[in-house]
C-alpha cells in the first residue's frame, strides 16, 4: 500500500489548472530575450504609477502582519461600489473566494452547475469539496442558461456564471440573467463571476450590484487581477449579503489579503483613469486584432473581454509550440475540449503586432 493510495479520491482524481506559461520559464528554456506573453489575460499597461509609489510607501511595513480585516481595502470597496462594509469580503485572487462558496455551501452527495468552456476553477472546485461537477454543454461556445435552469436539481447547491466568460469571451444580456434567476430555487446560491466587468461596454450588460438587491442567494465577484493591473498581487473581492460573508469569513485564513495588496488594491481602485485608459487601448487593440486574424483564415469567437478565443482551423498545440519558439506565449485551451482553439490576450500594439508577424511565419 502507498501513501498515495490514502489520498481522498475525490482530490486525487482532479486535473490540475494548467496556468499560462511563465515569461521566465520560457526564457530559461529556449534562452530568448524578446518574449510576449498573451496567455493570462493580464494589462499589458502593468500597473498604475500610483500603485506603484503605494507598494513603495507599504515596504517599510513589511515586518508587520497585515490587517486581518483587511478594513481600508473593505471600506474602499464599500464606498466604490455603494455597498456596506458588512457586504464585502476580499481574497487572494478571487479565486479564493470562487473556491470559499463551493467550500461553504457544498460537499460530497450535493451538485455544482457551471457551463461547459466556462472557467477551469468552477468544475475544480467542484471536485475539491467532493461535491459532483455538473457540467451544461454550451450554445454558441456561451452560457445555456435555459439549459442551467433546466439542470437544477434538489442537490443543487452553487451555480457559477461567468460573464464575460474565460476562455471563451462570451457574454449574455440582464433580460437573459434575470430570466434565469427567475427560475433559480431561493435556497440555491448564484455566484457571478464579474472578473472582465471593467471590459464590457454594452448597453444590456447585467449589473451585479442590482443581482444583490433583487436575489439574496446572489454572490457576486470581482478581480484586481485583469484591469487593474494585479495579477502578481492575488487580490479580488467578493460582495454578498452580511449573512453569507459572515458565513464565508468562518473559512477564511487570518492574513489571506498580504500588505502590499491591500495597500495596492486601495490606490488601483482610486485610479479610475487608468483603468480607463486599459479598457479604450483593449477595445482598440481587439478590433485590430480580431480584423488582421479573420483575414488570415481564423476564426475568433466574439469576445467582450480583454482576450479573444480563436478557431484556428487545425490542431492548435503545434501553433502554440510554433509561436512559443518565436517568443510568443499563448494560451492552448485544449484542456476545455476546444483542441482546435487558442486564446490570446489583447497586448499592446506591439506585443500585438509580434503575435501576427509570429503568426504569418508559422503558417
Ligand atoms: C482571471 C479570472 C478570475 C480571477 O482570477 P484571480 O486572479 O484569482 O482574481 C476569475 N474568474 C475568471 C472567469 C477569470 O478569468
């Protein structure tokens, strides 16, 4: 008998999330200097100047632990998004706080419902606490909502939405939400993944502000991770009742928020400007790209992300090998069964431009 064998089964039969590929790792591997990494969806402006003068201005605190309740951060939220303190939890990435609810809310013999192509983290965490991944096939590569209503069973517990969604870039309307939780038990909790909220310029885009007000089994989150710039900082926030984050605090380890991120996640929110500046350069660059991609032959899906999903037309891996040998990472999504795909986060104009000339090498 190993000790492999004592595993809980549930745990060891989950597939690892394959994360974007390191800039490092990839140096290190082919010993390129000139390398763009459009794999994570991150801001290709990095950060704001004033996050970066509040990291500096955090470093002489660093012997400290930081504050557990994270209340500067909290309080800024709250005042951002017109909440109370009491409504706002925050995370080491939202990730966390995805993984918080499954935790909470669901367990072994319970169901969790999430769409297929939808982010990895949902059917994960699923698998994590031992509950059954309920996977909906997809329409249109986007959410079937009437297929998720239809799905919910008394062993429903979680249902995760994201919108936009990651990889696909899909997106449905506030009719299309709120019919759906129309049909939604008031006993099954709604997570709405707003990690791409920033990118969205549609009129009929849902709010989840007024999914809180209108649904108390709603939970909505939100990352600094994509416009704001913070992906290396882990930070995101959760906004849900005072009932449900009291519930979700119980799970919570003390100091899961480090210094630097609370420090920098407060000026990042007070940089509105830049954040704009993100969202006009990503709308631009999208067009562009989508446009210089359908005239070489491929296919990107429709995206109101800051990213497209595109059908290649043939086995992506060896593009994506390809592309890596040319010092571009992006991102395979073979492992959401789109084999013949790849998602590409929009970069600057030149990190761009290196992404097509790879491209038109390679083909
Ligand atoms: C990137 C992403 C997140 C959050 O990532 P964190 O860095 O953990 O905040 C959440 N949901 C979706 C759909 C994402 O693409």
């Amino acid at each position: 008998m190993t000790i492999t064998s004592q595993a809980l089964a549930h745990v060891a039969n989950i597939s690892p999330y394959v994360p974007g590929k390191p800039v490092s790792e990839l140096q290190r591997e082919l010993g390129l200097t000139h390398i763009t990494k459009l794999a994570s969806n991150e801001n290709p402006l990095g950060v704001s100047e004033k996050v970066t003068q509040a990291a500096q201005a955090a470093l002489k605190d660093l012997g400290r632990y930081p504050d557990g309740n994270a209340f500067y951060l909290r309080s800024a939220i709250a005042e951002f998004t017109g909440r109370d303190i009491t409504e706002v939890m925050v995370g080491n990435g939202s990730n966390e706080l995805l993984e918080f609810v499954g935790r909470v809310f669901a367990g072994p013999g319970d169901e969790i419902i999430f769409s297929q192509y939808a982010f990895a983290v949902y059917g994960i965490t699923a698998q994590i606490v031992g509950a059954t991944p309920v996977e909906v096939a997809a329409k249109d590569y986007g959410h079937d909502l009437d297929a998720m209503a239809k799905a919910i069973t008394p062993k429903t517990k979680v249902i995760y939405l994201a919108n936009p969604n990651n990889p696909t870039g899909s997106f449905f309307s506030a009719d299309q939400l709120h019919a759906f939780m129309a049909k939604v038990p008031k006993s099954v909790v709604v997570v709405y993944d707003e990690a791409y909220l920033e990118y969205v310029e549609r009129d009929d885009a849902p709010s989840g502000l007024a999914l809180l007000d209108a649904y108390p089994n709603s939970i909505v989150t939100r990352t600094f991770s994509k416009a704001y710039g913070l992906a290396a900082l882990r930070v995101g926030y959760l906004l849900a009742h005072a009932d449900v984050v009291g519930l979700l605090n119980r799970i919570r380890a003390p100091f899961n928020v480090n210094t630097l991120s609370q420090v920098c996640a407060v000026a990042a929110l007070a940089d509105q400007d830049f954040v704009n500046a993100s969202v006009a350069l990503n709308t631009t660059e999208r067009t562009k790209m989508v446009d210089h991609l359908t005239r070489m032959g491929f296919e990107p899906l429709a995206s109101e992300g800051n990213f497209i999903c595109v059908d290649m037309k043939t086995h992506a891996a060896t593009l994506h090998q390809q592309l890596l040998h040319l010092g571009v990472i992006v991102r395979p999504v073979a492992n959401y069964g789109l084999a013949n795909f790849l998602r590409i986060s929009i970069g600057t104009p030149e990190e761009n431009q290196h992404l097509i000339t790879a491209l038109s090498q390679v083909i």
